[in-house]
C-alpha cells in the first residue's frame, strides 16, 4: 500500500463530486468537457479499485459507476463522430458487464452508423431480453427491424426511393445501407485503377450505394445531377469506391444524392468487364468546350468519343456546333445538333442512319453515346405529351420513357412513382 492516499471516505466524496459534475456535463450535452470528465472519473476509479478489494460490496459498486462511465464516454464520443474510439469504450464497459443495456443500445447504434448492420443487430437482441427493453420496446423493435431491413437491402440491392422521389426529393431521405454489386477495381487503360463491372449491368440498375465520406450536404438531387457542371461542385465528392471512377464523354453510370448516400446506377446497359465511367461535367458539350472542362478539371480526355470526334469534326462544323449551344437553341434544338457532333463517332459504332432519324431513333443513339440525361428525357416526354401520350397513351412510347427514366433516376422507384416523375419532367419549364 501506498502511505499517501487518502481515506477512503474522502475520495469517495471527490468521486460523488465528479459524477454530479459530468452528469450535469452530459444533460447539457457538451460532449468535449464529457469526454474528459469521464475520463478523469474513470481514471479515479480504476486507481481507487486495488484499496477496495477488502469490500466486495464497495467494489462491485464502483465496478458498475466504471461500466457506466465507460457507457457514457461512448456516448459522448458517438455524438461527436468520434466512433471507433466509441466502439472501443463500449467494449470496456462490456467487458465489465456484458448484457449492460445502455452499452448494447449505444453500440447497436454506432454500427447502425458504420454500415454494419449484422453486428447491430446482435447488440439490440441482447438488449430487448433485459428488464429495462419493457419500458423502450416500440424503440427497441424499431432498431431490430431497421438493422434487419438495411442488412437485406445491402445483400440484395433492392433499394425503393418512391416516397422520397414523390414528395420532390425533400423531406425524409429514404433509408439505405451500403451495397457493393457486381463491380470490382482493377487497373483502367483510362488512367491508373478504375471500377469495373463483373456482369452485365442493366440500364438504371443501382450496383454502389454508398456513404458520402467528407462531402457537404447536397439537399437538391437535381442540382448535382451534373456533377462538375459547376464549379462550385468541384471535388464534393469522395467516396471510397466511387472515387474509383474514371471519366468518359461516353459515360454509362450516373449518381444520384439522397441524404448522407450516394447511389450509382447504370445510365446505359453494361456489358461484363466494360470499365463504369461517369462524365464529371456535361457531356452534352462539342469537343472544344469538353477540352476547356478537362483542363478545368486537371485531366485531359482520351476516351474514345474524343478520340473519333478529333479525327472527325472539321473546324468549321465545330464553329457553327459552338454557336448553336451559346445561342441558347430550344431543347429540341440542342438534341439534333448533337449529331451533327457525334455523326461520324455513331458510324463508327454502325448505330446511326443516313436520314435525319425519328425522335426515338436519336434519343436511343444519344443515350448510347452519353447515358441518359435528364434534358434528353426531358425532350422525349414532350414529345410523348404532345402525342397525346402520357397518363393513357402510346404504351411503346411510355415503354421507352420508362426505360429512359430508369437510365436518368435509377431502377429504384416504382413503376408508379416513376410515372409521376416523367409526367413532370414534361411539364416543368427549363430550369
Ligand atoms: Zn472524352
């Protein structure tokens, strides 16, 4: 034994002074002064824990203070983001008590937050068999089977935004967990390592659904639909695997924001092995001005587009092309324009016709060449609209804006939702 401690009775009193002092930290929930306040409480009681071992019952109740400390600390800790240290002071309290209910609750939601559902969900089973889930069984329940819903959908990748989509992309953003298709990372003729897909990828299909790491908060899905479009948009995004992906002029995958995820999906189908590409800014420009952006953007493009565009378009083509954008052309005017752009990089692929082709003919070949892209869907539902298509017109027609729909938004709504949304993507004025 040490000569200088203190009796026993005053350091119990320096002990009930603390815990008042951080309990009253943690109601005011300044989670900083917590953290160390229980860390200092801890600290105190782990050093007092060896003069107790003479008295079981004191022991054992400064066995449970430490435990809830430890509890209390995670907490602290998780509000602040801080959750790997979160994670392992929960483990400290379990070790003491391993059925103890505040620690499985706040564990059980610390994983919720790191994606691992499973692990959740193991925590919140043992926590409802305590006494005190009597009392907190609606939350309890609620935990359970968000874990149980997130852990299905990040196996089977069936997400459905429909709700959120229909309120206009406000409000609550639907729940999603990570999901990781049919992709792997392998070194891209692009440049250095890209995503690559392992099968084939259906037009809309969601194949990366992930957290979005270090990026501020998009709240409007449509403005970021162009990433890179604005400059203020410029690096928002770093996703562990997203970041993976290459740029192309002719690119096969889109992104859409909701909430803290961001989900990719094919905006054209993709064959097994093709390489998923994104255009980091509007595609739908000439090759001069898609120059200006990749030097914007610190690259410069090699894809194949650009390879046959620059072989192909003769300086004035390219003029009278720039003047047409600039000038501000209708939507439908920026569509044939197009090809004019893209002739001769269709003949290359033996899509494209002689003739000027009908609507669908151009939208198909557009989208084979860029994706889809809202203005494009856009165009196409006017035009469907004043076919009288629509609410109950020609299904072909409904088909194919479905499918173009699918290719701009993602496979993860329902049919009907689906439906709304194009109905108003042909009404809205250009914004
Ligand atoms: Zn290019």
């Amino acid at each position: 034994m040490r000569e200088a401690e203190p009796p026993p009775a005053m350091e119990e009193e320096k002990l009930q002074q603390l815990r008042s002092k951080v309990t009253e930290l943690l109601l005011r929930e300044e989670w900083r002064e917590s953290i160390q306040a229980y860390s200092h409480f801890i600290t105190l009681c782990q050093t007092h824990i060896p003069n107790t071992t003479h008295d079981p019952n004191h022991l054992s109740k400064l066995q449970k203070s430490v435990c809830l400390a430890f509890s209390n600390l995670a907490e602290a800790r998780s509000r602040l983001k801080d959750f790997s240290e979160a994670l392992r002071d929960c483990d400290e309290a379990l070790k003491m008590e391993s059925t103890h209910f505040k620690t499985l609750i706040c564990k059980g939601k610390i994983l919720l937050n790191l994606d691992r559902y499973s692990r959740a969900l193991g925590c919140f089973k043992i926590a409802i068999q305590d006494p005190q889930a009597n009392a907190n069984s609606e939350t309890l329940n609620g935990y359970l089977e968000k874990c149980k819903k997130l852990e299905f959908l990040s196996k089977s990748g069936a997400f459905d935004i429909s709700d959120w989509v229909l309120n206009g992309f406000r409000g609550k953003s639907p729940e999603l967990a990570e999901y990781i298709g049919a992709v792997e990372i392998k070194k891209s003729e692009i440049s250095g390592r890209g995503l690559f897909a392992t099968r084939n990828i259906d037009i809309g299909t969601p194949f990366l659904v992930t957290k979005a790491i270090a990026t501020e908060r998009v709240e409007d899905v449509i403005s970021a639909k162009v990433l890179g479009k604005n400059s203020d948009y410029y690096g928002i995004g770093l996703w562990l695997l997203a970041s993976f992906v290459n740029h192309s002029c002719n690119p096969n995958a889109k992104r859409l924001h909701s909430g803290d995820h961001v989900i990719v999906h094919a905006s054209r189908d993709i064959k097994a092995g093709e390489e998923v590409t994104f255009a980091y800014f509007d595609v739908l420009l000439p090759l001069s001005k898609r120059k200006q952006m990749t030097t914007n953007w610190g690259f410069s493009c090699n894809c194949k587009r650009c390879r046959v565009e620059e072989g192909a378009c003769c300086k004035k083509d390219m003029r009278e092309l720039e003047i047409g954008i600039e000038s501000g052309v209708d939507l439908g005017g920026v569509i044939y324009r197009l090809e004019e752009g893209m002739r001769r990089w269709m003949e290359s692929r033996g899509t494209w016709r002689r003739r000027i082709p009908a609507m669908e003919a151009v939208v198909e070949s557009v989208v084979d060449a860029v994706g889809s892209d809202e203005r494009i869907l856009k165009v196409f539902m006017e035009g469907v609209k004043r076919n009288g298509g629509g609410g109950g017109g020609n299904l072909v027609e409904m088909e194919r804006a479905m499918k173009l729909g699918r290719g701009v938004y993602g496979k993860v709504m329902k049919k009907q939702a689906m439906r709304n949304l194009l109905e108003l993507t042909g009404m809205n004025e250009q914004s």
